[in-house]
C-alpha cells in the first residue's frame, strides 16, 4: 500500500509549491502601502512637503490636485498626465478635462525631486494617488493610508475619458450608472461627491444651474450672478462649497440641502431622489462622511492599476519614456 501512498504525497506537494508560486504572484502584482519602505524611503515624506508647499500657496490646488487623481482613476495609471504627441491623443482635451484640470506643475515639481532622490522607483500614478490624500489632509480633512505600487500607462484614451467621466450635467440616473460601472455604490457616490466642499468652479459649468434651474436658492444664484453673467465670462469662479471653500468637511452635504449646490450634478443627489436620505446623513455625521470618503478613494485607487511589469515608471509624468 505504501507506493499508493507515497504519490499522492508528492502529487500534494508539486499542488501546494504551484499554488504557492501563483499565490506569490498575485500578491506581488497587489499594491502595497509599504512599496517605498526600501526602494525610495522618502518618497511619501517628499511628496507631502511639495503638496503642503503647494496648498499653504494656493489653497485651491488641494482640490486640483485632489481632482486630477479622481479624473485619473476609473484607471489610476497617470494616462491623464500625458501631453499630445504627433502620435498619441492625450486625455486633457477630453471634455470634463479641457481648461479645467490643473496642478500638473506641481506634479512635476513632486517628480522631478523624486527622480532626484530615487530615479526611476516612484510612478506618476502614485504620486497622484498620494497627493491627492496630502490635498485633503492639508485643508483638514481626513487621512488615510494610500495602496502604492501602480505603474504608468504609455498610452491614453480620449474616447475613455469623455465616456467615463460624469459631467457636470449629468443627472442622478446617469451619476449612479457611471458609478456603477466603476463597481461604487449609490452611498459611495455620495461620500465621494463630498469632495465638492473644496475648490471652485468656472461659470461655463454651472451658468446653466443659476439662470434656469428652479430647485436652487434664489439668493444663492443671484450673488453668483455678479461674477457669472448669462453670455461671456466663462472663466468666472466661485466656490463649490459657498460655506467653508477651503475646509474639507461636510458642508457641503448642508449647502445641498438648502439647494445651494453649485453644479447640476451636485444639486441632483438631493432632488426628491434615492440619494437624498444619504445627504442627510452626511450633513448632521460630519465622522461618517471623513469616514466613508477616505474608504471609497482607498477602493477608487484599486481601480485597475498597472502593476508588476505592466506599463512603465515614467521619468518625465507628462510623456513616455
């Protein structure tokens, strides 16, 4: 009986050393919040002096920043850092893109000291992901431990980005689907909108919203009409947040529920719709929106990223190597 015994045994062990093998490299394609710890010890450190540089400066950039990250995901993969080429289509054209990001100076400032420091170690898409966390913790709202280890694209998609990315225009219906796609629930949704309590908006955004929209403060919209006229100044801004523009916190949520959303988008996740009792929560839970927020860009950052030997570290975060 014993060679009946004795294969299966080795049978069992050839098994366990594949699985472990496969199991090894799954994990080492996994993101990981200590990637750095020996490769670039002072990436995160680096990154957060140039981001609280940057935001002490200009305390809009931590929501520009903060938004190139979200404009980035629904792939992670710094594909909308790329300028156009004669041979490739960038993403910053694209139309939630165009004359709206900004912040890709201070991206480079960030990838020039880390090419400095640790050349070739530190991804573009990282950087996005982390400054994006530094944006919030400046401007006092919540921290948490960002996943490290994506890599960069070398192409990118306009096509991509245009029917990706909600507008601003978009209704509750299209919100939900878009987040959806994207593997988000109906309260993810909502806790991630929340980012809208900082940084501003161009009046060609929301022009629409002040001079015909109903379900909007009529004082609200008469004081943003002062800088947003009904023809011309499309570059006018205001607040999205009219309460505290430049604290993260859950002002917003209060701002909906006076209808004081700045955008179409916003105003629609408190309309009579399935979002509104999440507002609500939100607006009297300051702790459960830091909360659900910073574990929805914590999943928005494991969205497909390229890791392992996928895609490339890029030298220069607004061309390929």
């Amino acid at each position: 009986m014993a060679p009946f015994l004795y294969i299966p045994s080795i049978l069992t062990t050839i098994m366990f050393f594949l699985l472990f093998s496969f199991f090894v490299g799954m994990v080492s394609a996994q993101l990981s919040s200590t990637f750095y710890a020996t490769s670039c010890p002072n990436a995160l450190s680096t990154i957060k002096s140039a981001v609280d540089s940057a935001v002490s400066s200009e305390p809009r950039m931590g929501a520009s920043l903060l938004r190139l990250h979200f404009h980035d995901c629904f792939g992670c993969d710094a594909s909308v850092l790329l300028d156009d080429t004669s041979t490739l289509t960038g993403e910053k054209t694209a139309g939630p893109n165009n004359n709206s990001l900004r912040g890709f100076d201070v991206v480079d400032t960030i990838k020039s000291q880390l090419e400095n420091i640790c050349p070739c170690v530190v991804s573009c898409a990282d950087i996005l992901a982390v400054a994006a966390r530094d944006s919030v913790v400046a401007l006092g709202g919540t921290n948490w431990t960002v996943q490290l280890g994506r890599r960069d694209s070398t192409t990118a998609s306009l096509s991509a980005a245009n029917s990706n990315i909600p507008a601003s225009t978009s209704n509750l219906s299209g919100l939900l689907s878009a987040f959806s796609n994207k593997g988000f629930t109906a309260n993810e949704l909502v806790a991630l909108s929340g980012s809208h309590t900082i940084g501003q908006a161009r009046c060609t955004v929301f022009r629409t919203r002040i001079y015909n929209e109903t379900n909007i403060d009529s004082s609200f919209a008469t004081s943003l009409k002062s800088n947003c006229p009904s023809t011309g100044g499309d570059n006018g801004l205001a607040p999205l947040d009219v309460t505290s523009p430049t604290s993260f916190d859950n002002a917003y949520f209060k701002n909906l529920i006076s209808n004081k959303g700045l955008l179409h988008s916003d105003q629609e996740l408190f309309n009579g719709g399935s979002t509104d009792s999440q507002v609500n929560a939100y607006s009297s839970n300051s702790a459960s929106f830091l909360t659900d927020f910073a574990n929805a860009m914590v999943k928005m950052g494991n969205l497909s990223p390229l890791t392992g030997t996928s895609g490339q570290i890029r030298k220069n975060c607004r061309k390929t190597n």
